[in-house]
C-alpha cells in the first residue's frame, strides 16, 4: 500500500472469544476489534476487559464509535479521530472503561495499519529505536506459574511456584498472597483491618516465595484494591523487610485522596493504573506524588495515542512506567510495542493466563520471553495474526460504510 490521504475505513469488525473457564480461569472474554480500509490493508485492537465482568458490553460500544465517527475517516488521521471520539460521544468526557475500552481498540488498530501499511513496528513509527530485550516478571503466581491456573494456599505451594518462575530466568514476581483463602476459594471481605491469623497466613506466603526466589530477585506485592488503606498499609509494613519492589493497588480508585492517604504512611513504594483512563486520570495521583510506578493497560487508557502520553506526563514527575496486561497475545504485543517507545520504561508485566492454551491458541504469533527478557517484535504494525481456527469459533458482528 502506498500511502496517501484517499485511504478510507470502510469496515470495523467486533470479534468475541468467550473462554471462561478454560485452563482453570473463570472469567474470560476477548473483545477484538479490526479495522479495514480500502485499500486491502486490516489493523487489530483490543478492548482490555477479558477478565471481571463487563467486556461484553465493549463490543457494541466499538461499533457505535465506529460507525458515527471512523467509518469514512482516514486510518493515519489517529489524533483527529481520538479527539473527535473523545468530544464527541458525550460519555466520553466523563470516562469509564467501556468507553475508554472501545477506544483504545480500534486507536490500537488504526496504529498497526498504519505500521503493516509503512512496513515498520509500532515503536518505530512513534520515533524510538529498537531497544534490546525488555526485563519482564512472572505475574500473579497465586494462580501457580503452569499451564493451569490453580489457586494456592499454602506456603509451600507459593514457594515452588516462584522457584519454577525463577528456574525460568524471570528475576522478578508479582503475588497477591491475600486474595485466596485457605481453603482454596477467593477470600471475601477483604476490606478492614486483618486479624493476628490474617496476618500469619500473609506472611508466610510471602516468606515461601522470597525463600523459592532468593534474595537476588524482586518481589512486587499485588493487593488488587482489594484492601482498604488500614489493611494494605498493615500487610505493607508485615512484609517490608521481605525486600519488596512495589506495592500496587492497595486501595480502590473511587478517589485519589485514598492513594494520597496510603503513599504517605506506606513503607513500600506504590505502583498503580490499570484501572485509571486517559492522562486526565493519572494527574491527579501524579501531582499528589502518589504513584512511583504508573501502570496504564494500553487497551483501556485510550489506545497507543493516550498510553504514549500518559508515559511522557509520568516522565515530567521522573515516575517509571510498566503497562498492566491482562489480556491476550494481542495484548502483550500492544503493551510490547508502546513501552518500547518511551523513555521511563521499567519492565514489562507476563500475566500467568499468557502460559495457558486457550490464549496461546488465539494467535498465529506465541510471544513469549526467554530467561526473563521479552524481544520486542520487528513485524510491521502490531505483527499479530488471529488463527483462523480461533477466528471460526468468535462471535462477529460488524458496521460498514461502501468506500
């Protein structure tokens, strides 16, 4: 394709991957979108709600987007679209991860046709050189580090999960040693104050991974905003001395003054952002000082575009950056291409769902680190490729305009 200003998008498709329950995850579904043009050439995005509830409402918000304010659009013209989303949708304004979520996939598409349509990866067209392998962790090992997600209780189990991610290379792990109750269901009523058992059973979580680890490898304590801000400052100050890197979301978003509370008491430095949307959401915590480690999910924020500038205003208060990803193959290339692009990248999040076959199985492309290091892709665009086995099995619906 030899660019110029007559290209047109003339089709935006909504592909659905229900997979719940597969590989031992309990919720999971996949909202792709992919953009066409006129000129043959297709880009692929993602909605970044698989997990939770909610994502099948992403859908139907892609196409409603799509069809009053890119259909007909030109798919280079990514700043003028955004904004016109962004203005013009009226909800857009007021923010939410649908919203925000439908954006961010077809901003996301309209990049990798901007890259399959130049022949050059993402974090090239947004000025960076190719960096050398990302560091990267091993993500969530509560849920083990296998091709089964399994829910671990007791200390020992959390211990030999970390010595198989170690094993692995990754020279650093996220656990939220609070969320899985003894007797292998998600803990309820995690919020308030944790009694003396509470507290032991934390600990000794923390202490069989820091003991399957060593002490050359970092920890990051994963909390889920589950905790209140009593709680989470108590299981931060039970487990300091464990040498723990960041402490993410120990309370909920509702408001920034409840993080403000926490980075001021906390004793571990806080990491935080995966449910924040656009650079508007992260000011406020950036100008109270407290986040140290911004984690937009670029397919929530609002895309490529809005990842890359959240990154340059965390840059401005000198705080690193690691994308959250939650998501499939097409997830990680997202996140993969945007923190190759900025200056404060710190590593890069490999959720335990990526290990599993029902995510593996979605993409032609299996992007996977090796010894704990992530080669950033080189294919054009984004460089994924929906199997067409999976693509047979997801719900389509699309909006089209005749070019």
């Amino acid at each position: 394709m030899q660019y110029t200003d007559a290209v047109k998008i003339t089709e935006i498709e909504v592909l659905e991957a229900e997979l719940s329950g597969r590989d031992g995850i309990a919720s999971w579904h996949h909202v792709f979108t992919r953009v066409h043009t006129d000129e043959g050439i297709s880009g692929l995005g993602e909605v970044g709600m698989a997990y939770g509830t909610g994502a099948p409402a992403a859908g139907p918000m892609v196409l409603a987007l799509g069809e009053r304010f890119v259909l007909g659009s030109d798919p280079f013209a990514t700043e003028t679209i955004w904004e016109c989303m962004l203005r013009k949708s009226f909800w857009a304004e007021g923010g939410g991860p649908v919203v925000f979520g439908a954006m961010s996939a077809i901003d996301a598409a309209l990049w990798d046709i901007k890259g399959r349509a130049l022949g050059l990866p993402v974090h090239r067209l947004l000025g960076a050189q190719t960096p050398p392998p990302l560091r990267c962790y091993a993500s969530q090992l509560q849920f083990d580090w296998t091709d089964k997600t399994t829910n671990l209780t007791d200390p020992s189990q959390y211990r030999e999960a970390a010595r198989r991610a170690r094993a692995q290379g990754y020279d650093c792990i996220k656990v939220d040693p609070w969320m899985i109750a003894d007797d292998g269901s998600r803990a309820a009523k995690l919020r308030g104050i944790l009694t003396p058992l509470q507290r032991r059973m934390v600990r000794a979580r923390m202490e069989g991974i820091r003991e399957g680890l060593g002490g050359d490898a970092d920890i990051i304590l994963e909390l889920h905003s589950f905790t209140s801000m009593a709680g989470a400052l108590q299981i931060a100050e039970l487990v300091e001395d464990l040498d723990i890197l960041y402490m993410e979301e120990p309370t909920h978003y509702n408001g920034a003054m409840a993080h403000d509370r926490a980075a001021s008491k906390s004793p571990v430095r806080i990491a935080a952002g995966e449910r924040l949307y656009t650079r508007w959401g992260f000011l406020p915590y950036l100008q109270a000082g407290s986040i140290d480690l911004v984690q937009p999910d670029v397919g929530l924020v609002g895309g490529i575009s809005e990842a890359f500038k959240i990154a340059h205003l965390a840059h401005a208060w000198d705080v690193g950056v690691q994308a959250h990803v939650c998501g499939s193959p097409l997830a990680t290339a997202m996140a993969l291409q945007f923190e190759a692009a900025i200056p404060n990248f710190e590593i890069h999040e490999h959720h335990t769902y990526a290990l599993k076959s029902c995510n593996r199985d979605l993409f032609v492309e299996d992007l996977q680190p090796l010894q704990g290091r992530f080669q950033v892709p080189q294919s054009p665009g984004l460089g994924m490729t929906l199997s067409p086995g999976a693509e047979a099995r997801m719900t389509r619906t699309s909006v089209r305009r005749d070019a």
